[in-house]
C-alpha cells in the first residue's frame, strides 16, 4: 500500500520463527485475520465491511494491532484567516486558495497512521 491513501486498515501480524506465516496468538488454533472495517466505520458490521466469522463483532484474529490511516476530509482544519464561508454548500474554513496565503495550519494527510494495539492491552 502506497502512501496517501485515507481510511485504510492497516493490520500488524507477528512472525516471531520467522517461517514467513502468521504466528498463532489468539488462543484459537490456526491463523485468523482480522475482521474488516471499510469506511464508514462506526457501524461495524456495515455492508462495506469483513466479519469473517459473523459474529457481529469486530475481532482482532491474530493480528497484534489495527489502525486506519488518516483522511483529511475527516479533520479539515480550522482557524484559519478569514470568515467561515460556503462553498458547494458546505461550510468552508480553510479554503485552499489565494485568500489565506501562506498560513500553516496543525492537520493530519492522507495515509498517515499509528498503531493503537489490541483491545485491553491499555
Ligand atoms: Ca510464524
Ligand atoms: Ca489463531
Ligand atoms: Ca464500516
Ligand atoms: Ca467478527
């Protein structure tokens, strides 16, 4: 997966032998992958996403951690100079146009991510 791409899950596996498979973490024999969560999330099992064993329940399978990268249009920054304006009928801060000139502003890009481990390990 190439950088820049928004709202992706990334899954982390360990390969602690080294034998190039998936080594078997979760207690249930054999290798399973994480469920799937595809935009929009927070509706999991949405029609978008993957629940390989139809539980209704987002399971991590063998994988040590899940994240999804980073979208833009998920935290458009604010502040910026000038009103608050409507474009396309959308509410329009930070505008990307001649009017803010070169104002630099905290925001995430397309395809960063980190991970936030399993559930309960804190
Ligand atoms: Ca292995
Ligand atoms: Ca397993
Ligand atoms: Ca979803
Ligand atoms: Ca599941």
């Amino acid at each position: 997966m190439g950088a820049g791409h928004p709202r992706v899950q990334v899954n982390l596996y360990q390969d602690t032998n080294a034998d190039g498979n998936i080594d078997d973490i979760n207690g249930v024999a054999g290798v399973q992958l994480a469920d799937v969560d595809n935009y929009p999330f927070n509706n999991f099992p949405g029609t978008e996403d993957i629940d390989r064993n139809t539980n209704g329940v987002f399971d991590y399978g063998d994988a040590l951690q899940v994240a999804w990268t980073d979208s833009w249009d998920d935290n458009l920054p604010t502040g910026a100079q000038g009103d608050v304006f409507s474009l396309h009928g959308l509410p329009t801060d930070c505008y990307d146009g001649l009017r803010n000139f070169n104002q630099v502003r905290p925001a995430v890009f397309d395809g960063g991510y980190r991970s936030r481990g399993r559930p309960g390990d804190g």
